[in-house]
C-alpha cells in the first residue's frame, strides 16, 4: 500500500510502498479516507523506541470492514498510522462517525478540539469574564476562543506572534482582540486588550509568554497550561500567582470511551455554535510538504485526502 514513511527519528516522510496491516484480535482494520497532521506529529515523541521504518501516526476518517464511516485518534498500532492507505486501530479508539459530520470537522473536533474543552471547562468561566487564549493562531487556540464564548467569557482576547494571522481572527469574530506578543511591553498590552487583567489564560505554549500573561490577570484568576512551544523551563516569581492558581493539564490521557464522549459533545458543539476552523488541505503525495508546514506553524489544521 501506499503510505507516508519515516525512515529513521527527525527525518521527513518521504511518499513510498509500505507493507499491508493486519488485522488484529481487539483492533480494526480501517480504509483511510483523510488523514490529520498535527504539532505532536511532527515532533515525533510517539516514536521513541520504534523501529523504523514506520508511518506517520496522526487521527483521520475512514471505514470499517463492515461499511461503518469512522473517525479515529493517533493510536495506530505501531508502525502503522493514518498517513496510508490502510491502518490498524485498537477497536476502543474507533468511533462511528455521524453522516452528517463532514471529516475535517471529524478531525479537528479530536485531539484539538479536546485539548482545548477539558482546561477550558476545568476553569469554570463565569459569565462575563475575560479569557485570554496564548497560543490562538493555531487549530486549538482557535477553537478555544469560540468554546470560552460559548461557556459565558464576557471578552476572549487571543495572544500570539503572527500579527497577519491574529487579525484574520480579529476580522472574523472569532476573537474580540489581540495581542502581537514580542512588543516593546507585552504586559502593557495584554492589560489593555483585557481592560485591566484577565479571570482565564489558556496558555497553549509556556515560557515567557505565559510568565507575562501572570502579570495581566486579577486576583482569582485561573492559568491553565497544556503546551510547551515557547518553552518548558520557567523562571517564577511566586508573588505573581498570589490569590491565582495554576494548573498543568493533561487532555489525553483518560479513558477512550470518555474521550469518545468528548468528542461526540464537541460535534455537536460545533455544529451548534457553528464553530470556525482553518484548513490547509494536502494528498498523500505532499506528505513531505505537509510536514514542512506544521513544522513552520501553518495557523491552521493540515489535513490530507488519502482516498478519493
């Protein structure tokens, strides 16, 4: 079959004949339609100890052997995974997927759309509070700023360095302003977009940008940290978390049925609330451009046709 390859750790995937998986007891055997690409991707931690070569992992939307439409989370059976043709998933990680769910909604409404509803709800927005997203620009800060309004935020303001890319979600509602991080006095600036500091941050990078975002919250607000892009050591002053809290969430690791119950709520969320999402769309052949994107931060979800 065809598939995206990783040859060795670090390397790009390169487009080429992989062999055919086999079906499992306790697992299925999917038909892959469209394949996902997300950060946690091309980092490559899921593959520590693997042996190469093996294909990129990522979730996707595809069919069962009886004819059943499904989505499924990155938990190919190794070294198999959603960049192919086929692949083999452990039948708790597969959930049907409703007709009129289109795939990329599928897809965004898994790892990302989960990242972002489990530290939002943790926090316990009350109505009229100012939410701020680090991180907006990409999949889930984008669904995070919808997903607080709809739970009450009184303003979302969302943080980020790509100036060009906070003002597309400035200009189409998604945020009420935002924040170009790395300025003269981001703190300064954070305090403005909020009218004087925020009850919530959802930090999807660490480092120094959450360290500024302490500065502009009020007392009782509640910081949220699930990512680590800007970096994973920080140098705190405890001062600045007085009468705060924070708190490092884990968003993948329950049970599958529960974050199949997550998921189904976030589809129907989506469709309620009529939530937005960027796509950049590939084939398989451009497995290796698609890479090279969500290395660069494509601001949107990368995902790929594999069928059809």
């Amino acid at each position: 079959m065809r598939a995206a390859v990783i040859t060795e750790r670090n390397a790009p995937p390169v487009v080429g004949e992989f062999r055919e998986p086999e079906p499992q007891e306790g697992s299925v055997l999917i038909e892959v339609d469209t394949a996902g690409l997300g950060g946690w991707d091309v980092l490559g931690a899921y593959r520590l100890g693997v042996e190469y070569p093996c294909v990129i992992r990522g979730e996707g939307v595809g069919r069962a052997p009886d004819g059943r439409r499904v989505y499924f989370g990155e938990r190919s059976l190794l070294p198999f995974g959603a960049w192919a043709e086929r692949t083999v998933v452990p039948s708790a990680e597969v959930w049907d997927l409703p007709d009129d769910v289109d795939d990329r909604t599928a897809i965004s409404m898994g790892i990302a759309a989960t990242g972002a509803i489990v530290p939002l709800e943790q926090a316990e927005i009350q109505k009229g509070e100012k939410v701020l997203v680090l991180g907006a620009t990409g999949t889930l800060g984008q669904i995070a700023l919808q997903l607080a309004r709809g739970m009450g935020a009184g303003k979302v303001v969302g943080a980020a360095r790509s100036e060009d890319a906070l003002l597309r979600l400035k200009s189409r509602g998604i945020a009420d302003e935002v924040v170009t991080l790395g300025g003269a006095d981001d703190v300064a600036a954070l305090k403005d977009a909020s009218g004087g500091g925020f009850d919530v941050v959802l930090d999807l990078v660490c480092g120094q940008p959450m360290l500024t975002s302490l500065k502009a919250t009020n007392w009782g607000a509640r910081i949220m940290t699930i990512g680590t892009g800007a970096g994973r050591q920080l140098n705190l002053d405890i001062a600045d978390l007085l009468f705060r809290s924070l708190s490092c969430i884990g968003t993948g690791q329950r049970p599958p049925a529960d974050r199949e119950q997550i998921w189904l709520r976030l589809l129907r969320i989506a469709r309620e609330q009529q939530i937005q999402v960027d796509y950049v769309d590939y084939s398989l052949d451009q497995a290796a451009e698609a890479w090279a994107a969500q290395q660069a931060g494509p601001h949107a979800k990368i995902t790929a046709r594999i069928r059809g």
